[in-house]
C-alpha cells in the first residue's frame, strides 16, 4: 500500500453539525484522525471527553503524555513526585536540560499544553499512595500505569479493581518490556499474576539493572495506543495477555493471562478489601537503617577508611557500573558471583560491602555471615548515600 501524502488528508471543509463542539482549529488539528472511519468526528469527541490518569512521568509517561496529548484526549493528569535529573533524559523525552531539577509534572504539564493547548492538563504532584489512590482513580476514567515501583504498581492495581477502572499496565527492564490492561471486570488483575511483591531487595530497580533508553518510548506507545482504542472502542485490546517485547531480538511474544480464582484482590475469596502500602522497597535509600546491625553509615565508614586499620572494600556491583563510580575498592565481585568466590576474601579483617543503594550489599552481609565471615558489613544506602554525603564529585546514577 502506497503512503499517504500530505494533501490526500485535508480537513473537511465546513463542520457538520455533529462536530459542533470541535473548534475550527480543533478540526483542523485532528484532520487525519477525521478521515479515519474508526474514529471520525464522533471518536474525537469521545477522545476530548476522556479522562485519562497517567501515573508516573517518567520514561513510560513521557511518550504516553506526548501522544495522548497530541490525540486530542481532553483530561490529562499527571501523578508524580519526583524531580527531573540529569540521568532520566537518556530516555524521559517529554524533558530538556532546562527541565532539570525542576519537578517532572509540573515540566511535563507544561511542555504537553504547548503541545496541544485543547487539552486541560492537571499536574497531581504527590506520590500515589493508599491514602490518595482512591481519590486520583475515581476521577478518570481511564488508569495508565507508567510507574516505576512495585508499591505503587500495587496499590493502583488495587484501587483501580475497587472504582472499576481499566489499568493499563507497562514495565520495561534492560531489553524487556511487558504491556498488559488490567480490568478485573472483563479479565485478570496485576495481583492475579503476582499476589504480592517480591521480598525486599530481590529484584534490581533500572538504576542498578539498566535500561535501554529506547525501550520506555516503545512500550509507553503500546500502552498509549491500548488507551486510545478503549477509548474509542475499536479493536482488540489486551485484556487477559501480556504482550512481552524483547528488543534484543525484536519479538513479540503474546502470553494468555487467565483471572486468579484465589486472587486476593479481585476474586471471592479476597482478603484485600482496602488499599495499603505495600512495605517493598527496591532501592533502600534514606536514613533509616537503624533496624539492620550490621549496616554503617557513609560518615561511619569515611572515618573508619581513615583509620591505619581500614577495613577492606567489597563492591558487589557490576563490573559496567564499576566504570561510573567507585571507591577505593579493595575486592569487586558482583553479588551472583560471591557464593562461588568466598574463598578470595578475607576472614580475619574487617570487610564493608557496598552496592548502589544498599540492597544487593544487605544480601550479600546474609550471605557471608551465614558462610562464617564475622567482621562483615554493608554501606546503609550505598554509594547513593556516599556520594550525597561525603562525596559529591562521583557521578550519579
Ligand atoms: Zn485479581
């Protein structure tokens, strides 16, 4: 089939009377979804009254706000707390560098209104939790989880079964992305496939496993595309699949999801009937480590590295994040290589672990004390709380 050219799509030449709540200019706008069957005058004007809530706005969001926006969908919100930094432009698009530092929804809101002035952005800068999910949800008809974090992942999924609302679902990790729309009235629910998160710590956050930076941009247009045709209620969705994209290979693979009938959310035997705080913490940054004996703090360890008896470092990361930042490292071997290397390390002098941000580092102090190493600790916070404390200057990542 031959592509279109430009002048083959004009816009219609006066308004039809059922088109009357689209400006002039809003006609012209929206032209070539005009001429479209599937969409037409009716579809744009199902698109303006649409109300969309975009969690996150970050590598998922960015391309999600872009499109939704440029379509024409009348309400946008935006949910996020973060701050645009230095390293979410290597994939969050909706940014420039005069973004940085800057909160995300309010730079995202403003970059999407210069997009497409028609559509009311409404910027919810807070981070979505159970004591505001409700509220957020009930207000849009339409969930889009672009979120980055199991507790939040969680905690929408469950708001989303109790208001009834369609969630549209994407994760990316390294190479792989997975898209599905949760809507426990037609089909599964998140917890249907994962009743509950991952113990603390077990899997590694984009920050420490990486992402290609290309990768958000394709599964936000996959969810961003699921959205619109629920909106306009053409096609098949993918209510009861998860589409799994490998980009190393280009593949993509459709699997069948069926509901859980033991799911404790969305089925009979549910014991779930509030929203809650999942406790998950991927990335255990902050201040609070009093809970964990063996964990010592960056000023700790500073003084201690000053010391004539210092004790020796272990850096648990990955050789490719080694070549970001690092310490004056005395032992590098990564956390799925340390059950097979015991043998390099010392017994009988002090060893402090350290990863990124304080999980792999915990991991690995359960390890060695359990394999006998007792002058083992970890770095609480890892070179994140290192770099934010004591030195600055290393990268951040
Ligand atoms: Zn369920």
């Amino acid at each position: 089939m031959a592509h279109c050219r430009e002048e083959d799509a004009m816009p219609p030449k006066s308004a039809p009377s059922d088109i009357a709540d689209l400006s002039r200019e809003e006609l012209q706008r929206y032209s070539r979804h005009l001429v479209l069957p599937e969409v037409g005058a009716e579809g744009q004007r199902a698109l303006k009254r649409a109300r969309v809530l975009l969690v996150g706005a970050g590598g998922l969001g960015s391309p999600l706000g872009l499109y939704l926006a440029a379509a024409g969908v009348g309400t946008l919100g935006l949910v996020d707390d973060d701050v645009v930094d230095v390293t979410n432009l290597q994939r969050q698009v909706v940014f420039g560098v005069d973004d940085v530092g800057l909160p995300k929804v309010e730079r995202a809101a403003r970059r999407l209104r210069n997009l497409n002035p028609h559509v009311d952005v409404i910027a919810h800068h807070e981070r979505l939790s159970a004591a505001t999910a409700a509220g957020l949800v009930t207000a849009y008809d339409i969930v889009v989880d672009g979120s980055d974090n199991f507790p939040t992942r969680f905690c929408l999924n469950d708001a989303c079964v109790f208001a009834g609302r369609p969630d549209v679902f994407g994760s990316v990790y390294r190479f792989e992305g997975q898209v599905s729309v949760f809507d426990a009235r037609r089909g599964p629910c998140y917890r249907c496939l994962f009743p509950h998160p991952p113990p603390p710590g077990s899997v590694p956050s984009c920050a420490e496993g990486g992402v290609l930076g290309i990768l958000p941009g394709l599964v936000g247009l996959i969810q961003a595309t699921e959205t619109i045709k629920m909106i306009l209620g053409i096609g098949e969705t993918l209510v009861g699949k998860l589409l799994v994209v490998d980009a190393l290979r280009m593949r993509f693979t459709h699997l069948n999801l069926l509901k859980d009938p033991a799911c404790p959310v969305c089925s009979a035997q549910a014991s779930i009937h509030q929203l809650r705080d999942e406790a998950y913490t991927c990335e255990p940054v902050g201040t609070d480590w009093d809970g964990d004996e063996y964990a010592v703090s960056p000023t700790q360890l500073h003084a201690a590295l000053q010391r004539p008896n210092a004790p020796a470092l272990l850096d648990v990361r990955e050789p490719a994040e080694r070549e970001i930042a690092t310490l004056n490292n005395t032992y590098e071997i990564p956390i799925d290589e340390l059950p097979t290397r015991l043998a390099e390390l010392p017994r009988d002098r002090d060893l402090v672990v350290y990863c990124l941000s304080g999980g792999r580092s915990a991991r690995a102090v359960r390890l060695l004390r359990e394999a006998g190493f007792h002058r083992v600790s970890h770095l609480a916070g890892g070179l994140r709380a290192w770099t934010e404390q004591i030195d600055p200057s290393l990268p951040r990542y």
